[in-house]
C-alpha cells in the first residue's frame, strides 16, 4: 500500500485538473473522470486498482448522501412527496423487476432471482451526476428538486431490492410475510435510528460547551455512527443517514453558531469533492479487473447485454415518469396534489432521461460474495459486475452529455419563482432591509438617538450604498446588531415556510448574516 501512495496523489492532482477541464468545456464532471480512469487503466505499468466495497459503503458512502440532505431543502422534498417518493420507491423496484424479467429471457444462465439482483444493482440514478450536469443548465427548481430528493431516498430501495435477492439466492426460496416484515423494519427502522441518532448529536451540540474545531468533527462523525448503527441492527444504513441528515439540516440555526457554520461549509464542500473525484476515478481505473475477471463469456456478448440493460433501465424511466404525470393527472381530481397545471411533455421526459447511474451500482456489484455459503461459486458474478460497468459508463456517457443539449433546446419555463435569483436576492433584501429598520427603531429607539453607528445602521438599511463603519462600533451597539441579524434570521426561517419563497436565495441570505456576524467578532 505504501509504494502505491504517490499514485494515489497523482489520481488526487489529475482529478483537480480534469474537474477544472470539465468546468472550462462545461461538461458534468463524473463522465471526464470516468473516462480518465479508463483511458489511465490501459497505461503501462499501471497499478492494478481493486476497489473494496467496503471501503465505498462504510467510508464513502455515509459523507456524499449526509451531504447531499443538508443541501436538499425539505420544503421542496414535502412539497413534491408523491412523485418523489415514486421515483424513488415504486419505479426502483419496477425498473429491478424489468430488469430481472429481460435478463433471465435473454441472458443464458440468468434466473430470476440473478436478474432481480442486477435489477437492484443498476436502478439507482447517480446524484453527483445529475447535481453536476445542473450546474451549466437551467432547469426549472421543481425539476431540479424532484431529481435531488430522488437520489436521497433511492439508493436505500435499490439496495433492499439487493438485499432479498441476495438471500433468495443463497437460501433458494422467498417468504413474502418475511421479507414485507424485513423491509418494513428496514425502511421505518432506518428513518427512526437516524432520527434518534441526530437527536442526540443536537443535545451534545447545544448542551455541551463545544467551540468550531468540534463542532465540525461531530458533523464528521454524524454520518458514519447513523450508518453503522443502522446497519448493525439490519435496518437501511442509508435511510439512517438521509433521515438524520435532514433532521440537523432543518434545525441547523439552533445548535450552531455562525462561525461553524461558515467553516464546517468549507470543510464538507472540499471533502466531498475529493470523494467524489476518487470514485469516479475509480470506477474508471476498475474496468481492467473486471474484465479479468470474465470467463466463459466473450467481452462482445458482455457488452451486448450491457447495452440491452441499459436500454431496459432508460425505456422504463422514460415510461414510468409519463405514468406518473399521468397518474397525477388522475388523482388530482380527487386528492390536493402540489400543482394542478397540466405538466405537458418535456418535464417528465428531463426527468426520465436524467438517469445516470454511478457509485451506489458499482458499490453494490462489487459487494456480491465469491462464494454461496455452501462454498460453491456465486453464479454469474462476474457477468454482473461487467454489466453494470457498462450500464455506468453508457449512461454516463450518453445520457450525461446529451441532457444539457435535452434541457436547452425544451427551454423549460420556470414555474415557481417569476424573478431570476439575483432579483430575488436584491427583492427580499429591500424587505429585509425595511422591516429591520422598523425594528430597529421600534425596539432600540433610545439606543438609536445615542448611537451614531446604529444611526449609520439605520441609513445602510435606507440606502444600501452606504458603507457600515465596522471598527467604530461600541459594544452596546455591537449587541443591538448582533440582535437585529438574529432576528433577521427568524424573519428568513419563517418566510421560508412559503413554498413560492425561492430556499436557495434564503439561504445565501442566511450565509450572509453568518458573514456579518463572523466579522463582528474580530472587531
């Protein structure tokens, strides 16, 4: 391990370069690192790369999806519920069963419950993938958030899907009571462990005299106890860190203080793209040992039922994301549903085309056992890990460069938020401004007509051209303004609750405050 660590740095250095490529030809990261790894695989010389799933599950996987909640706003994963919850649920769990029907049909020695097992593998769609391609296009915020929750929720069903199938294999026989008890401690299990876990984490933060360094080591540490402890208790390690994630995503204001908020941002962002980076580099960097590893099988042959697989998982999102506009259509006659507009064509099909899939697949192909308990071989492993490598790279490749080019040419209206997001910003800052300087003169009237600061205060909230004089504050003035940013918050928080409100321009206002603040202890 040691003679290999300054190919690691090397992988470290090309993917800063190759993400800074990406960012200049304005293509989703994730594809050049994928193809960078498999073009570096077939160099000379070459350390093989022989990924541990364990590693993907136990170190990567608990920091990219806690990650991932704290950025997801629940608003918006409330708000669009149903869809989300079928994305990620009911076509999960259509898209294995289509799946394992086509490839024990077409592929010779699969069985139902094989095609059961790599229908759970490559039904996830990849969130990085789609996060990173929705940085150079605009997509309608619905979409977008429709696509985030999506890929929070799931990875844990593809995953449970995985789990039976694997069972059923080596045991030989399904027991439906078991397996609907099984999944329901799983799903329900999960949710609830999170939650209690994140509970306990906010008691330690707001009762325990904790300062910045260790606050930013406990959100460190969140992510990795939900999932252990989950995963310990046969529940969804992922739903344990989706489910906590969002709880202290949600009350982030109330057991941490400006300064770490500002400061854990840093760290997370500069860790998750270091993450990021590596698995995708790896999964590039993987293919010569899966393909080492095929017997019996013709790469040719391999790859026709890569490419048959992920024209099934590409047809049947397609498909299903028509159904449910059309299921919604329905029911909105009966129940209230998020928005009564008729959705037309090009929203449900950005949303059925945007289905790359990455690291939870390739994590989860790569976990299969060598062995049955009985100590036979697991039958058709390897075929399996090749396929999903190909369903990977595919619809990496072809989904992921063509979907900006999708979403350009539809020109998608946005339906929620009439003014752009910095006319949102300018907007709700003059109401921010307004209504502070109300308070400021209701509240503090005495301490207006002594202070000339606050004075100057007042008239930055009149005229935000007039710059705030920082260093001649006293520290009764510093006190009344820390208090307006505080209440300055609340008014956001609450404004928040309108689902027309934009979340993320609330929360560069939230950042914002945190900045004021920052700079106010260094006065």
């Amino acid at each position: 391990m040691l003679h290999q660590f300054p190919f690691y740095l090397a992988v470290i250095l090309a993917i800063i370069f190759l993400v800074m490529l990406a960012n200049k030809i304005k293509i989703a990261y994730p594809i050049l690192l994928v193809l960078a790894g498999l073009a570096i695989s077939f160099i000379p010389g070459i350390p093989p790369v022989k990924i541990d799933p364990e590693l993907i599950f136990i170190i990567f996987l608990p920091p990219l999806l806690y990650e991932a909640a704290w950025s997801t706003s629940w608003k918006e994963l409330w708000r669009w519920r149903r869809i989300i919850g079928s994305f990620a649920f009911l076509i999960v769990f259509l898209t294995a069963f289509a799946v394992a029907l086509v490839s024990s049909h077409f592929i010779p020695g699969f069985t139902l419950a094989l095609g059961f097992l790599l229908g759970g593998i490559v039904s996830p769609p990849d969130a990085v993938s789609v996060g990173a391609i929705l940085k150079f296009v605009k997509v309608p915020k619905r979409l977008a958030s429709m696509l985030e929750g999506e890929s929070l929720l799931n990875d844990a069903s593809s995953l449970i899907v995985f789990r039976f199938a694997l069972i059923t294999i080596g045991t030989g026989q399904f027991i439906l009571q078991e397996a609907a008890l099984n999944f329901g401690w799983m799903v329900f299990g999960g949710i609830g462990i999170g939650v209690l876990i994140a509970f306990v984490f906010f008691k330690v933060h707001r009762l325990l005299p904790t300062d910045v360094n260790m606050d930013i080591v406990l959100t460190l540490v969140a992510p990795y106890i939900m999932y252990m402890v989950a995963e310990e208790l046969h529940s969804s390690g992922v739903l344990s860190v989706v489910s906590g994630g969002l709880f202290l995503a949600t009350r982030n204001h109330r057991f941490l203080s400006g300064s770490s908020r500002l400061r854990a941002v840093n760290v997370w962002e500069s860790l998750v793209f270091v993450l990021n980076g590596l698995v995708f580099m790896f999964i590039g960097l993987e293919l010569p040992e899966i393909v080492n590893g095929l017997e019996g099988v013709s790469i040719s042959a391999a790859m026709g039922y890569g490419v048959l697989i992920t024209a099934v998982l590409i047809i049947v999102r397609i498909i299903s994301a028509y159904g449910a506009v059309i299921f919604t259509l329905i029911v909105r006659n009966f129940i209230a549903v998020a928005d009564t507009r008729n959705p037309g064509i090009k929203g449900p099909f950005v949303l059925g085309w945007a289905g790359m899939r990455g690291v939870v697949s390739l994590a989860a192909a790569l976990s299969i056992p060598v062995q049955l308990d009985n100590g036979a071989a697991f039958p058709q492993r390897n075929l399996i890990l090749f396929i999903t490598f190909v369903v990977i790279l595919l619809t990496l490749v072809v989904q992921g460069l063509t979907l900006p080019f999708i979403i350009k040419k539809f020109n998608l209206p946005e339906y929620d938020h009439l003014l752009s997001d910095e006319e949102s910003y300018h907007h709700m800052y003059k109401q921010l401004a307004q209504q502070s300087l109300e308070h400021l003169k209701t509240k503090y009237s005495k301490e207006l007509k002594e202070q000339p600061v606050l004075q100057q205060i007042a008239r930055k909230w009149e005229d935000s051209s007039v710059l705030l004089d920082d260093a001649s504050m006293a520290s009764e003035c510093k006190t009344v303004y820390l208090a307006m940013l505080d209440q300055q918050r609340h008014w956001l928080r609450t404004w928040n609750h309108d689902h027309h409100v934009n979340e993320e321009v609330v929360r560069r206002h939230l950042r914002r405050l945190d900045i004021e603040e920052e700079k106010m202890q260094f006065q």
